[in-house]
C-alpha cells in the first residue's frame, strides 16, 4: 500500500488559521462536555453525598478496567432541549473494558433531575441497547432512576421506540444470548424495576438500592398498605425472599466489585475475521487536522489529506483513482484492522454513485467493514444529470449502502446534505456507529439556499396579493429563518437529538474509530446479499 | 477498579497494563513504567524494572507475597475486593477483642454472661515477655471466650466476642 | 582433641532450636550418640531430626515442658543418656536439675550445683565477688530484710536498676529515673519474676549511664585449671535483650583487656568453677564492674570460637568427661574480628512486637568465614511459644571494618519468607556510624529509636516489591491480560 503524500503546506496562512479556528472549535467541545458530565447544582451533588452515593463517573471510573479506554456515545444528547437542563439527557453511555471484554455502560445520572427519564433519556437507552444488539455487546446497566419524568410522558411511553423498546431490546439481548448485568444502586420503580429484572444477573447495594413495581406512597395510596422501602424491595428482601435480585452488596464499589466478577465469567466470542495486521500509526500527525479542516465550510478540501491523518501509517490504497473522483474510495488499515473507505471530494456524479456501488460490493464479498467520510452537499441536478440517469445510479449507490452486511462507521466531516446523507451511509442506514466534527452541519439542503426558498416562497404569496417586498424587508424574514436552519442542522443540534453518536474532537476520531470497529466485529458478518440494483 | 495491594500498614493502587513487549506496571499516583519478572527456578527469579534487573526470591502463601530483594525481606497482601469490600460493618452487633500480636494467654479474667463495660481487662497476654491487658473496647456482655489459659495465638486472633447487653 | 574416649556415649541434650542442632554437630565430631527432649510443637524442626534420639515431653505449655526435671531426668534414663547438656536458658542454670541429673548417674555437662547457686543467685555472686576482692557495681543491696527494701533501696539513688534476684536474660528488669515510680516498678518486676522463676525476690542497683556490656569467656576444668578466652561485647541491646555481639571489644585498650579478662578468669578461679562460663560486667567511664556470671554456654558463645578456633561445646564435653584442660592461657590466640547478629522473629519496625508464620524458603548466606547457626528448617511454623531467636549469623574476618561489611552482606543475604524477622534492623543497626565507630551503649537504640522503625521512604524499594506482587498474583496479571490488545494500545484514553 502505498503512503499518501501530503501537499498540505503547514506553514502556509491558511493552514494556521484554520488551525487556530478549529482548534477553538475543539476547546468549546471540550468545555460543553466538561459541562455536561461534571456542572451540577451544588444541591445535587449534596444530596448524592447525603445518600452515601457515588457520582455516577466515578461509579464508570471504578467499573472500567483501569488504564484502558472509554469511547462515550451522545455526551451532549440533551444540549439542545429542556432548556440545557437535562445534560448528557440524564444518562451516560458508552463502550468501555470491564474484566476485559468489551461492554456498553449504561447509566443513570442521578445528579441530573434524580436520574429521571426524559424523552431524551429514553432515546439514548433505546440507542445504548440497540448498539448491543448489532454488535452483541454485554451491557453493565447503573440503575439509579427517579423514573420517567411524568409531564413529558406523551414523548417516552408509548410509540415504537419509546420507553418500551427498552424493555423489548433487553429481552432480545438476552435471546440472543448477550447478557446484561444490572447494579441497582438507587430506586428501580415501576417500568426502571424490568432493568434488573431482565438483566441476566443483577446486584442490589444494601441501604440505597430497591427494586418495585410501586414505591410506598402509590402502595399506600392503591391499597392502604404501609411498607418501608426496605421491606418493599430491598436488597435483603429481594435476594433472600423474591429472588428478583441475585447478589447483594454491601456498598457501592462492593457492587461494582461483583459486577467485575461477573462480567469476568463471560464467554468470549471470537470476533468476525476480517483482515489484520499488527497496528501503525499514522506518519502524518493527526493534530494537522486541525490546519486542513476549511474554517469557511463551503471551502472544498482533498479526503485523502484527512484519511493521511486517519489510516495506519497513511497508507491508502486508492481504487479506480481516475474514474468518478469526486468520491474517493480505497483501503487501509486502522488499528491493523483493514478498511474500505468512501470519502466525498465533491459532489456525486454518476460514475462516482456507480464507482462507490462497486467498491461496498467489492468490501462486502471482501469481508471488509467500511469507513464513510461524509463532506457530500448532494447529487449533481440538472437535465443533463438527469439524462445520463443520476437518480438510477444514486438508487444503486443507496441499495448497495443498505444492503451491505459488513459494519459501517460514518463520519460527518463538514457537510451532510440531502441525498448525499443517504448515499453517505446517513443515521437512517443503520451505520454501527454515526460520529460528526464539531463545525458539520446536516439538513435536507445548506442554510442559505433553504432560507432562499423559503423567503422566496413568502415573497410570492405576498406578490399574489399585490404587496412587494423591499430588500430589508426580505432579509427580515430571511435572517430568522437562516438563524434557526444554522442553528438545526448544527452538529450540536444533531447530537442533541441523538442523530448521532457524538461529536468528535477530530484527532480523538482514530481512537473511537478504532474502538467502534472492535466493537463492530462482535457481530458475526452475514453473507452478502442485496436488492434489485436499478441498471 | 484498581488492584491493592498492602504493605506495612499502607495500602497501594495499582494496575497492569499489557503492552506489546510485556507488562507497564501503573502505581495510582506513583511511578509508571515497564517491568518484567523472569521465575528462574521456584521461587527465585529477576525483576527487571525500567531496564534494570535485579535477583528476588518470593513465595506466595494465599493472598500474601513474601518477597527477598536487596537485602530485605517483605511481605504485601493483595487485598481481593470482593472480600475486602463484603463487610464494611459486618459485625451484627457483635464487638470482639482481637490480638494486638502474637503471644500466649497468661489469664481469662471474665467469663461468659460477665457484664463489662468499655475499659474491664478481658484476657491478660504475654507476648516479648511482657503482659499486655486486653481491654473492652464497649459495654456489652461476655459471650464467649475463644481461648483458654496457656493458648497460644497470632496476631488479630478473636480472643473474646461480646454482645451488646440490652 | 581427637579420638578421645569418654565415660558416656549418649548424651542427653535438653534443649530445642538452634543450641540443640549446635551441640549435635560438636557430639557428632566427637562421636557421641545424640539424644534429644521435645516438645510436640518442635516435631518438625531440624534438631529433633539430626537427634539419633528423640524422647517426647509435654507441658501445659511448651514451655513448661523444657522446664519438666522430672520428665527430662526420665528422657535421659530412658534413652540411656550417660550425659546430659542443657544448652541455655530453660534449666540451664537451676541447682535442682544439676543434682537430679548427678543423683540420677549421669553427668551434667555444666558447673557444680554449688557454682550455680552461688552465680545465680545475684546478690550472693555479687558478694562473693566483692569479698573476693573484685570491683561491683557501687550501692547496690539486697533485699535482706523486706521491710526496709524500698527504704533502701531509694537511698541507693536514682537511677536505678530493679531485677529479680534469680532472674537472667533481661527477664522482668526495670531501670528506675524517677523515685516515685519505684514501688511500682517493684511490684511489676516481682510479679514477672514469681512467674518466669518462681521467686519473687528482687535486687536493685545503681545503675551505670551510657554502659557498655563486656563480658569475657572463661573455661574450667575440674582440676582447678581456668582460663580466659577474650572478651565478647553485647552492648547493642534492646530491654536488655542483645542484638549483635562481637569480639573483640572496640572500646577496650589492651591494658584494659588484660585487666578485665584476668580479673574474670580470676572470679572462676575463686569459684573453683568447671566448665564453660561467662562474667559479665558492665563497662563505663574507664571502670568495669561485675555484673553477673552465667555459669553455662552462651548464645552468643560463637564469636569466641570464631576468634580462637577453640569448640566450646566440645570443651564443655571433655571437662564433664573429668578430662583436663588441652590447653594453658598462652596457648590460646585471637585472630581477628568476629560479629554475630541474631536473628529474631519479631517486628523492629512495629515495636519489637513477635511474629509468627511458616518458614516458606529459607536460604542462608554461603560465604567464606560466615557461620549461620540455625534452629529452623523450610516447611516449619515458627510460633510464640518460645524465645523468638530464629538463628544466628556470625561472621568472622580480618579487621572490624571487614567484619561489619560481611555482616552486612550476611543478613541481608538471609532469605527466609513467611515470617517476619529482623533482618533488615540488623542491617541497620550495622550500618549506623555510632556501631560502626564503636560508640554504643546498651542504651543506644532506645536512643537512636529510628534505627528500629526504619526510614520506608525507598520508593525504588516500594515500586520494585509492588512490580513483583503485581506480576506474580494471578488476578493482577489475568486482568492484565484480558485486555484487548487494541484497547491497551490506546489506554486510559476518553473522548
């Protein structure tokens, strides 16, 4: 394979100021996730303390082996709802080493609202549980939930993929044969008390934990009964009498000790085989992202200056390098393991739609997993476009993204529009893991032609009834229209919706790429098999 | 969750990190850095930290290492965190007086159902050939004795078990 | 003193530990049967395994059945012992059991009945010796008339040194600074001294500041012949337990050797003493004065023989063998500088408080004018029942600066794992420029009290043992090794 030379100029003008941009765009990254995993009201952390609780990172820090890493998933899941009152939308969840195997935590934030269930809240479990599911990866549940928070039950409780579904994912894990460990560690009421309760193997701490169905309040309201939490679903209750919980401890990281244990007696699956070789690193320094990431987003930049920062010793082997350039397609090496990457360097033209079909077929007969670099405004328009058939060849590229068995990683690296996003391997194509860089934006189409068409459209009607606009009058209604479309195709506004899986400070993106393809190669890898390609 | 380890009354963090050319030892807020032991023979072998080796001689006895290096005999405890951590206040109302050191029972001032309050001489026992009076930390009732005159006994052995009288 | 015939060809010792595997390695080169008492709880240590003979004793404490005349004279017929040797310590120095051993026919390697309770009891050894014309310790009394023995003994001045009268070893002494605190201090030393001699009686004497202990080894045959074998100094102690002993002494000039060894020889003399003995004295201020004679073998007899080439134990043997003495004072020579450290199993570092455990390896230096004389074996427990001396280490070498360099090397090369000892305190104390310039006192480490709790502040040390325990604990290196290699790679890493 060969090694990709770069023709960024380091020392160039632009390179320093893309730099200094995008290294601030990294440190307001840092500073928002700070915020969200660790600013809480002093109250709060007082009354965790006042119970004898731990926070709900340390209780992460003392279940993780030590020294190994943490790739969290949708840390700032939330930051764009409830008026930034739900950080991390009360939950932390990510993939982790517990005795070694690689698991999904899940965990209730406690500091946050009581650890209550948002709408938010229910969407990252959904999505902790159904990574499990497509990776077969065990889940660590940290139970410590007040439960679902009541006014927005309309939003959590009873579509498809609300609260349900957490239930419905866990049983399925479990059929599966991918087991789940619970550690109640705060009151499981009501739908919370099914966590444990499907959760292959559960530990009650004595004192804090508690499984039921109705705490003491509704019992006494339902039927009159008066019972202590402890005797209603306490940990020596529930692992001497019902049975509902299987191990008791005596403190927090008494739990978290069991817990260890008992992830420890997991089998040990043997991972898809794919190709690998020993890792490398890249020869490029992955901090010079910083530099080639185009402060201006409509600037157009080489993918293969980012896949140098990226890829095992910045080698690339490019596939069809003359035909359809304007996707870039080829293999490397992450972490040893071996890749077939998609990276945009333009807009999609047929022959690049036919060229990214071929090459998913190529990787899926191959046996290997795909990595996407999104920075796609769309497909060429136009009748000459349309002619020479751009939406056949654009539904071939969709079939062969949806079809193909091997895991996808998608990355948003600037720009996701339109069907460029469905081309690209979008959230909706079941991508194993979504990430985006903290200045990329996705929509149906960029800011300035939506606001456009949308002033345009206000103008008209206004035209019909005879009235005409002045030119500040547009850019009055067409400001607030640009500020809210800037503002919901953000990636923060993504991320907040769960529309991914986090935001990525872009020299963190080798590392969680690493770990989520590991994680990825859980799952056996189906044959290959598709659709009716469109010829 | 670290791994500890104690020695001398001092109890040590660490952990062991794999890497491609053996083991990085990691001392939570302490030195980190590759280490390597070759067993030699039983019992003897060479610990080679940070590049330099050095002869040891050990010997494991459950969850205690004894270990010989240079010119120095000592010995760690690997604290097992399920144990360890099982019984913070485990005790259920039970208060014992332990030994504070090796040594035989010279005499049994109590007997069990005796009423005694903090303070009362429980057992007297000779250890480096002085007397040593083992006290009542609390009130309670004698419920029993675990040795007898002339008994010899290590170091934390329960010698008395008192209930807390009502 | 080869090929000699004696009236006796078992020999009875009635003792454990490292002295009993001693005199066994003398009766084996003089070809004597070794006979040998235990108590069930020494079943497995070497002593009872080099013995040709064994005979079980038992007590209400181990103790207490090394202490059993009765039983032992019975071992000692039983296995037809002609002779008996009782090492030191337990009945070594009880009048009672010489005559029962005598009475019963066989020969008790040792003094006459009459020369033990003449040195045993202190205040008749330390009259005699004064009558003799010898230098005491000044205002020292007896407690001759209970009534006024407090009286006096304030008037002696403080401070003061309170110890039972039958007492040895360090057993129940007390020094007294404040007059206040006498009675007490009576009280408790005659307690102690009822129970490990069933005697109560006790004797007080000024004590001497910053003294040195000097003592000097003394052979008599039963022919009247005595001579001395130089001098031993014990003066690092600790409660008036020795440490380390060495010969020669640092702070003796030649004159002062002379003096204090012919005055000790002469005591014997006066004594009409037959066997291996030892005057003790306490040395200060240019002066010496007796202290007490031990009329047995000493622990820290080694030193001698290192010295002087000459095997005590095998003395000790012919004289009881009504043999004279081989040789005369000026056949006797020292060369060069011997050190014995003793080997204990205690914690220095936690007050000198006992310890206990299975001897998991043992491994004892190997060099060349090193001596280990040991009385444990790998595999055995080591328990609190006894005196916690584990062993002892002697080196012998030119000079005293060589002799304290292989001292060193000696202990620190003692491997011996699950139980706790003393070793690396020994290091220390070699090491510390008072010792090693000679400056000591039986006070010294009292004084000097960190060279007992030690300085754990090697990080280097800390790092290596924690390395070794990380690596051979299963858990530790199975967590270790349960790490994906990729997720070890990145390490403590988080987005």
């Amino acid at each position: 394979m060969q090694r990709i030379v770069s023709l960024t100029d380091t020392r160039a003008q632009e390179f320093r100021t893309n730099d200094v941009h995008n290294r601030r765009l990294a440190a307001e990254l840092r500073e928002r996730q700070q915020a969200a995993r660790f600013a809480r009201p002093e109250r709060d952390l007082e009354r965790l303390r006042r119970q004898n609780k731990m926070f709900v990172r340390d209780r992460i820090q003392a279940l993780l082996d030590p020294g190994t890493p943490f790739l969290e998933l949708s840390t700032l899941a939330g930051n764009k709802a409830y008026d930034n009152e739900v950080p991390g939308a009360a939950q932390v969840v990510g993939i982790g080493i517990v005795s070694g195997r690689e698991v999904i935590v899940h965990a209730d934030d406690a500091s946050v609202k009581g650890g209550a269930w948002y709408p938010l809240s229910v969407k990252k479990i959904v999505r902790a549980l159904d990574v499990a599911i497509e990776n077969r990866l065990p889940v660590v549940h940290l139970c410590d939930s007040a439960g679902g928070f009541l006014p927005l039950q309309a939003e959590f409780f009873a579509d498809r993929y609300y609260a349900g579904r957490i239930f419905r994912n866990q049983s399925i894990l479990s059929k599966m044969g991918v087991p789940q460990v619970a550690v109640v560690m705060g009151h499981c009421t009501a739908g919370g008390a099914y966590v444990p309760a499907l959760s292959d193997y559960n530990i009650i701490v004595r004192g804090t934990g508690a499984i039921f169905l109705a705490g003491p309040p509704l019992v006494k309201a339902a039927t009159g009964e008066e019972v202590s939490v402890e005797e209603l679903g306490g940990a020596d209750m529930h692992t001497s009498v019902s049975g509902t919980g299987d191990y008791f401890a005596s403190s927090e990281m008494h739990a978290l000790a069991i817990a260890r244990d008992i992830v420890a007696r997991f089998n040990r699956i043997p991972k898809a085989a794919v190709d690998h070789v020993a890792p490398e690193p890249p020869a490029y320094d992955p901090s010079e992202l910083y530099g080639i990431i185009p402060k201006d987003p409509r600037v157009q930049f080489d993918m293969r200056e980012i896949v140098a920062r990226l890829a095992d010793g910045s080698r690339f082997h490019e596939y069809q390098p003359r035909y359809g350039e304007t996707l870039v397609c080829g293999f490397a090496r992450l972490h040893g393991y071996q890749i077939g990457i998609l990276a945009n360097n333009g807009v999609l033209f047929s022959d690049s739609a036919l060229k990214g079909a071929h090459f998913i077929q190529l990787c899926d007969k191959n046996r290997t997993p795909l990595l996407f670099l999104q920075n796609i405004t769309g497909f060429m328009v136009g009748r000459e476009y349309e002619r020479r058939g751009i939406t056949k060849d654009g539904a071939k590229l969709i079939m062969a993204v949806s079809g193909a068995a091997v895991p996808k990683l998608t990355v948003n690296c600037n720009g996701s529009y339109g069907a460029g996003t469905y081309g690209m391997s979008g959230r909706a194509f079941d991508p194993r893991f979504m990430f985006t860089w903290p200045q990329s934006q996705i929509s149906v189409m960029g800011a300035e032609q939506a606001a456009g068409v949308l002033t345009d459209i206000k103008a008209k009607q206004l035209a019909r009834n005879g009235e005409r606009l002045s030119e500040p009058q547009l850019a009055a209604i067409r400001e607030p229209i640009l500020e809210d479309y800037r503002e919901r195709s953000s990636a923060y506004y993504a991320t907040s919706e769960l529309w991914d899986d986090g935001i990525l400070d872009p020299v963190d993106t080798r590392n969680a790429l690493a770990i989520a393809l590991s994680a990825a190669l859980n799952a056996p890898i189906e044959a290959p098999h598709y659709g009716v390609f469109r010829m | 969750m670290f791994h500890k380890f104690d020695l001398g009354g001092v109890t040590h963090e660490l952990w062991l990190a794999p890497t491609v050319n053996g083991y990085h030892l990691h001392i939570l807020d302490g030195w980190s850095g590759p280490v390597a032991f070759a067993e030699e023979a039983a019992g003897h072998g060479s610990l080679t930290v940070a590049g330099t080796s050095k002869a040891v001689a050990f010997a494991v006895d459950g969850d205690v290492i004894h270990i010989h290096m240079r010119g120095r005999t000592r010995s760690l405890r690997y604290v097992d965190p399920l144990r360890a951590l099982a019984s913070v206040d485990g005790d259920d109302g039970h208060n014992v007086a332990r030994a504070p050191m090796p040594g035989t029972v010279v005499a049994l001032k109590v007997v069990p159902g005796d009423a005694v309050t903090a303070g009362t001489v429980l057992v007297v026992i000779e250890s480096m050939k002085l007397e040593t009076q083992i006290r009542a930390s609390q009130d309670g009732i004698v419920e029993r004795l675990h040795v007898k005159d002339g008994d010899s006994f290590d170091r934390d052995a329960i010698l008395v078990t008192l209930s807390q009288g009502n | 003193m080869a090929a000699i015939s004696f009236p006796f060809e078992t020999v009875l010792i009635a003792n454990r530990g490292e002295i009993a595997v001693r005199i066994i390695g003398s009766l084996r080169k003089l070809g004597l049967r070794a006979a040998i008492v235990y108590h069930e709880v020494d079943a497995a240590t070497p002593a009872v395994a080099l013995a040709d003979v064994a005979f079980k004793i038992s007590g209400r404490t181990p103790v207490s059945a090394y202490l059993d005349a009765e039983q032992i004279v019975t071992a000692a017929r039983t296995v037809g012992a002609g002779a008996l040797h009782p090492g030191y310590g337990f009945l070594s120095e009880n009048a009672g059991f010489a005559r029962a051993v005598t009475a019963a026919g066989i020969a008790f390697i040792g003094p006459s009945p009459e020369a033990i309770e003449l040195m045993g009891d202190k205040i008749r050894a330390r009259n005699f010796v004064e009558r003799n014309g010898f230098p005491v310790a000044p205002s020292a009394i007896e407690e001759s008339d209970p009534s006024t023995f407090l009286a006096r003994a304030r008037s002696v001045g403080a401070p003061l040194l309170v110890k039972p009268s039958a007492g040895g070893g360090g057993k129940g002494m007390r020094i007294v600074r404040d007059l206040d605190l006498l009675e007490d201090a009576v009280a408790q030393a005659r307690s102690e001294g009822q129970r490990y001699f069933g005697d109560g009686r006790l004797y007080i004497e000024r004590y001497v500041e910053k003294p040195r202990h000097i003592e000097v080894q003394v052979l008599g045959d039963a022919f009247g012949n005595v001579v001395h074998l130089f001098e031993r100094e014990c003066s690092v102690q600790r409660r008036f337990q020795k440490i380390i002993e060495e010969t020669p002494s640092p702070a003796l000039s030649a004159q002062m050797r002379q003096r204090i060894c012919e005055t000790a020889a002469g005591i014997a003399r006066a004594a009409g003493y037959r066997n291996a003995g030892t005057v003790e004295f306490i040395f200060g201020g240019g002066e010496f004065y007796f202290l007490e004679m031990n009329t047995r073998l000493q622990v820290e007899h080694p030193v001698t023989e290192m010295i002087t080439g000459v095997d005590l134990v095998a003395e000790q043997i012919a004289i009881a063998a009504n043999r004279p003495l081989s040789f005369r004072q000026p056949d006797i020579s020292a060369q060069g500088h011997a050190i014995e450290a003793r080997l204990y199993a205690e914690s220095p570092e936690r007050g000198f408080s006992p310890t206990s455990g299975k001897v998991l390896m043992l491994d004892y230096p190997h060099e060349q004018g090193v001596r280990v004389d040991s009385g444990i074996a790998q595999g055995q427990s080591i328990t609190t029942a006894f005196d916690p001396m584990l062993a002892k280490v002697i080196v012998h070498a030119p000079t005293r600066d060589a002799a304290v360099a292989k001292a060193i090397r000696a202990v620190k090369d003692v491997v011996l794992l699950g139980c706790e000892t003393n070793a690396a305190f020994l290091a220390r104390v070699l090491a510390d420029a008072g010792f090693r310039s000679g400056e000591v006192h039986t006070g010294y480490l009292d004084e000097n009290p960190t060279i007992a709790s030690g300085i754990d502040g090697d990080p280097d040390e800390v790092t290596g043992l924690l390395a070794v325990a990380a690596l051979v604990t299963r858990p530790v290196r199975d967590a270790a090794d349960a790490v994906p290699a990729l997720h070890a790679a990145i390490g403590d890493w988080r987005n």
